[in-house]
C-alpha cells in the first residue's frame, strides 16, 4: 500500500536488512551496556524503545484499501477460513506455501541444534564467531537484495536460491571444523534474504489489496506452525537416536558415513543437517518439476495492476 510495484523486493531487503542488523549488533551492545548500566538500565531502554517502535507509526500514514462489503463485518474465523480458501483455489500460491513450510521445518529441525553441536566440541568464542558469521550473511544478502531488487521473473530464482541456501545446511554437518560450519551457515544465511524478498513480491503482486492481511496471516501461522514441530522434534532424535549412531561402536560409526562425517559427539547432530539439506534438495526439485508453482507468476493475475 505504500511502496511502488518495481520497488517491492529492494523495500523486502531493506526490511530484512534491519532484522539482520538486530541480529549482528544486538549481541554487541546487550554485552557492553550490561557492563555499564546492569539489567535495570537495559530494561529501561527496552521501555523507551518500545513505545518509540509503536509511537512511529502514528507519525505514518498508511493507505487502506476499500473492503469489498462481504468482508466488512466478518469475524476471526471468517477471515482466516477466506485466506485459506483463497490460497487453496490457486494452486500456485498454496505450493509456494506448502514449499516453505517443509523448508522451514527442514532449517529449523537442524539450526536449533547448532549451538550444542558447537559447544560439544569447540569453546563459546567459536560459537559467537560462527553466530556473528550467520548474522554478516544474512546481512549481506539482505543488502544485495535492496540493491538489486529481484529479477523479473522471480520464481525460478527463488527455487534455485533455496536450493543453495540448503546446500550450506550440507557444508555445515559434514565436518567438526569450523571453518566448515562457518561457510556453511554463512551461504545459508546470505541466500535466505535473497529467496524469502523474491517470494514475499510474488505474494505481494498476486493478491488482491483488500485481502492481503486474510491471507497473509494464513500463509505466516502455516508456515511458522512447522518451527514448534521442529522443536519438539529435533532435541529427542538427536539424543536418543542419531547421536548414538555416530558414537565409537554406532551403527555408523564404521561405515561409509562414519568415515566421511567422522564419530563422536555432535556428529549426529552433524548428520541430522546433511539429512535436511538433502530432503530440502528433494523437495526442490519436486517444486522446480511442478508447473503449478513453477508458472505461477505467468498464471495468476497481477493484482496491483489492477489498482
């Protein structure tokens, strides 16, 4: 509503770039201001900057749309219910959906674990090396993606990046090196900004104004309802299942994947990103193979040129 059509994926990578920033500076400054002004002194600057964050938009004017009148006195249920049948009856956009939520199980399932995989073998200052690494990627796609803005045809490009960015989750579980965790989770997070920008124009172009926040809000409940899933999940497996297989003596331990992955602690963990890098690579090729998704952009309509 506010930005022009041909500005959408450079004002997605800025919004990204600030999520990025947050993540690389914010550590920094939490530490330091500990040091100087204690947790009361943070609490307060959490205050302040809160009602700042939401005194700001009193200060922006944001245009709304004209509601078609079925849709001016319908409640939660009605709205949600809308968003999914709209999605549902273009097949394109709801494959996009499904395609993202299995991504973000398969990312979620295996970064929750990253930290103890790090910390089973290596000191907290690899850790916060390898964190600050993930962070300058994420900061740097995101840059590239205000920049750039997106090609012209972006679904193709949004297969192929994720297909990259899930090729890092495969970098990052082969060795128990940091170098090799580093670059890993560094082309993970440089290429996450440049597909989820790309996306979120695709979305942005092809529905409808009036009812973007229907569903909007059905395509973020599906596709963050695969990160509690992921949670619950990924802990239990990995200590009762894929760490003893990697263990001296595992089942794999003296096998082909043993010997490439090498045993001991974390390299469960360490198979259990190769596994979802590799479905993440499955899935993406299914995806590319679907002409539903992979057309959606010649297939659809493009709502705001209609406006």
């Amino acid at each position: 509503m506010i930005v022009p059509k041909e500005k959408l994926g450079s004002a997605n990578g800025l919004v990204q770039m600030g999520q990025a920033i947050a993540s690389v500076l914010t550590p920094v400054l939490a530490g330091a201001l500990f040091v100087f002004i204690g947790f009361n002194g943070i609490l307060i600057i959490d205050v302040v900057t809160f009602f700042f964050a939401v005194g700001s938009l009193m200060f922006v004017r944001i245009p709304q749309p004209a509601l078609a009148p079925e849709h001016k006195n319908s409640n939660f249920l009605q709205d949600m219910a809308y968003g999914w049948n709209y999605l549902r009856e273009r097949s394109g956009l709801f494959g996009i959906l499904m395609y993202y939520a299995m991504v973000n199980f398969l990312l979620n399932w295996s970064a929750v674990l990253m930290v103890p995989m790090v910390l089973s073998r290596f000191s907290p200052d690899v850790l916060g090396v390898i964190q600050t690494v993930m962070g300058v990627g994420m900061l740097i796609g995101s840059i590239v993606m205000s920049a750039w803005g997106g090609p012209k045809r972006r679904m193709p490009v949004v297969i192929g990046f994720i297909a990259v960015s899930v090729l890092g989750l495969i970098i990052a579980g082969l060795r128990p090196n940091p170098f090799f965790i580093g670059v890993g989770v560094f082309i993970l997070m440089f290429f996450i900004p440049l597909a989820s920008g790309n996306s979120q124009v695709i979305f942005q172009s092809k529905v409808a104004r009036d009812v973007q926040g229907r569903v909007f809000s059905v395509r973020s409940a599906i596709s963050q309802s695969m990160m509690p899933i992921a949670f619950l999940t990924a802990g239990p497996l990995a200590d009762k299942f894929f760490e003893p297989l990697m263990m001296e003596g595992g089942a794999l331990a003296n096998t082909f994947i043993g010997q490439i992955l090498g045993t001991g602690v974390g390299r469960g963990v360490g198979l259990m990103f190769i596994i979802s890098g590799v479905f993440g690579l499955l899935v993406t090729a299914l995806v590319f193979a679907n002409p539903r998704i992979r057309n959606v952009e010649d297939e659809l309509p493009d709502e705001l040129d209609k406006a």
